[in-house]
C-alpha cells in the first residue's frame, strides 16, 4: 500500500514539473534598438495611396524613394537613406535574428483564427488568419508574444488581433520569412519583422510597426501607431514633516540668602525690683547673626558687646532678639517671716 502511494505521489510530481516548464520561460522582449521610433520602416521604398496617417517615425534605407506623402500624413521624422535609417535597418536585422533564434513553446496551425494564445514562442508555416485571433497575457503587461511565419503571413478582410488580460501590442512580434499581407479593414496588433515587404490593404489599422528589411512598404488609407511599452512609475512616499516642538526653556531664578549686617540691638523695656529674681525663657529662630545655632541647639546670648543684655531683676521684659523672641519672666521672691 505505502510503495503504491510513494509511486502515484511521485508520477503527480513529474506530471506537475512537466506542465510548470513552458510557463517558467518567461520571454525577454525582442529589443529593436534604434528601429523602435519608426512606424514605417522599408529596405526599397514606401509608397502610399489615399490619406493615411503614420505616428512615428517613417523610414528606408538603402532605398530612397518615399512617395504618396501627401496626401498621407506622418506625425514624426522622415528618413530617406540617411544614418538614422541606416542604424535602424542594420537594429532591425539584429532584432529579426532574435525572433527567429528563440526555441518554440509551441507549433501552431495554418489558420489562426478562434484561437487563445498565452505568451511564448509561437512557430508555423504559411500563416493566416480568417478571423480573431486572441493573444492573453494572463494579467501580466509584461507579457511577450512571438509568432514566427516560415513562410508569407496573410490576414482576411477584417480580420482582428485581439489583446486582452494586459497584453500589449509593444510586446507582440511578427517573425516573417517572405512576405506580410495585411487584408482590408483589418485591425492588427504587433511588430511586423518581414524579411521581404509589407503590404496594407485599404483601410488597415496597425498597432504596432511595419518593419520591412529587403523590399517595400505599401500602404492604402492605412492608419499605423508605434507601439510604446508604459514604464512602471512609482509614485512619490508622502513623507510627513514633524515641525519641531518649541521645548521651554528653563530660567532659574536665584535663590536670595537674605543675611543680616547685624545683630539687633534688643529693646529692653521693664521694671524691676532688687527684691526679684528673673528667670530668662528664649524662644527663637536660627538665623545667620541671631545668635542661634542652625542645628537648632540652645541659643545663646551675647555676653559682651553692644548686644549684652543689661537684665534688670524685675517686671516682665519682651525683647526682640534677631528673628527671635526673648521671655522674660518674673518670680518675686517674698521676704521670710520672723519668728
């Protein structure tokens, strides 16, 4: 049972590694170098019937003649033959050999109508296409297509290249080895890399380029776009700004020590009798010249000086002493009786 399990697990694994294989793949686009700003670009000649307008850059080299313009319409440069033109054959020829050197995912029918393609490399004979034709990027904007024609490449009369799911004709690319005809009023998406010419039958709308190495370009009434891939943008952080906070500032205020320049004098006021005794009660403050001592300890009074104290023995004296109170307090004496 366990070797039976073991087996089915490990056929699943390499069913799913067989079918993860042509999606790893993921395609580099075809790079056109100096080819990209054109539109239009012939190795002979580009001619025109009718008002048809190109957005971009029209070109031939080693060819000369451009004709038809007007009536025909470019938004962009012309080039006949000069180094730009040159430059963008000579990319277009490396461009062409890339396209054709890439390995095929898959081979694909005549006629590629009613048919859903998802990026990759696609590879086939005479192609055609009688219809739509669907190319799915499967929500990646990134994603790449390139269909290579071993032979001419046809489309009907109305016929359509679809794109949807993100996909983008920037990134679509046409590997032609003869001829391209694009049928009337038929609506194309891609870069056409034909080895001989391109011709766009009456009404045909391209999004995309007609890239022709050898031959001509022929247009009637054609409406051709140059395909730009978006570049991602990123958009700017808003970065907030903290206005600093204004923090107080501390202003110390001087402590005042107030200190005496001298000791009071005190006031004595009494009446006394020589019969008395005077006890003396102190109360009073510690101050810094009051004769008090700051650990609170028992204050002393002057001895000398102009601060002694004169005491007379009798009545009650209030004396203002520094920040201190001196009691004075009487006690008479009374005389004995005789006997």
């Amino acid at each position: 049972m366990t070797a039976s399990l073991a087996l089915v697990l490990t056929a699943a694994a390499g069913l799913l590694l067989v079918g993860a294989g042509p999606a790893a793949a993921a395609q580099a686009p075809v790079a056109l170098g100096t080819t990209g700003s054109f539109a239009v670009l012939a190795g002979s000649s580009v001619s025109n019937t009718g008002p048809s307008v190109i957005n971009g850059d029209l070109g031939v080299s080693p060819g000369t003649a451009v004709t038809g313009f007007p009536p025909g319409l470019v938004n962009g440069v012309t080039h006949s033959a000069d180094a730009v033109a040159a430059q963008a054959q000579a990319d277009l020829v490396t461009a062409y050999n890339d396209a054709a050197g890439r390995a095929s995912t898959a081979t694909v029918s005549a006629d590629l109508a009613s048919q859903t393609l998802v990026p990759g490399v696609y590879t086939g004979g005479a192609l055609a296409l009688n219809g739509t034709l669907t190319l799915d990027a499967q929500g990646d904007p990134g994603a790449v297509f390139v269909l290579r024609a071993a032979s001419t490449l046809i489309t009907g009369s109305g016929s359509v290249v679809a794109l949807v799911n993100g996909a983008d004709a920037c990134n679509v690319f046409w590997q032609v080895t003869s001829s391209a005809t694009l049928g009337t009023s038929s609506v194309f998406a891609g870069n056409v890399l034909a080895l001989t010419s391109i011709t766009a039958d009456t009404g045909a709308v391209v999004s995309g380029r007609l890239l022709a190495r050898n031959g001509a370009v022929t247009l009637d009434r054609t409406t051709v776009t140059r395909s730009t891939c978006a570049t991602a943008t990123v958009a700017p952080t808003a970065t907030a700004t903290v206005a600093p906070t204004a923090s107080p500032t501390a202003t110390s205020t001087p402590t005042t020590t107030p200190s005496a320049t001298a000791s009071a004098t005190p006031t004595v006021s009494a009446t006394a009798s020589p019969s008395s005794t005077t006890t003396i009660a102190v109360t009073t403050a510690a101050g810094p010249t009051g004769g008090g001592t700051s650990g609170g300890g028992s204050p002393q009074l002057p001895r000398t000086g102009t601060d002694a104290l004169a005491i007379s023995t009798a009545g009650v004296l209030a004396i203002g002493l520094g920040g201190g109170l001196v009691l004075l307090s009487r006690r008479a004496r009374r005389p004995r009786r005789q006997v």
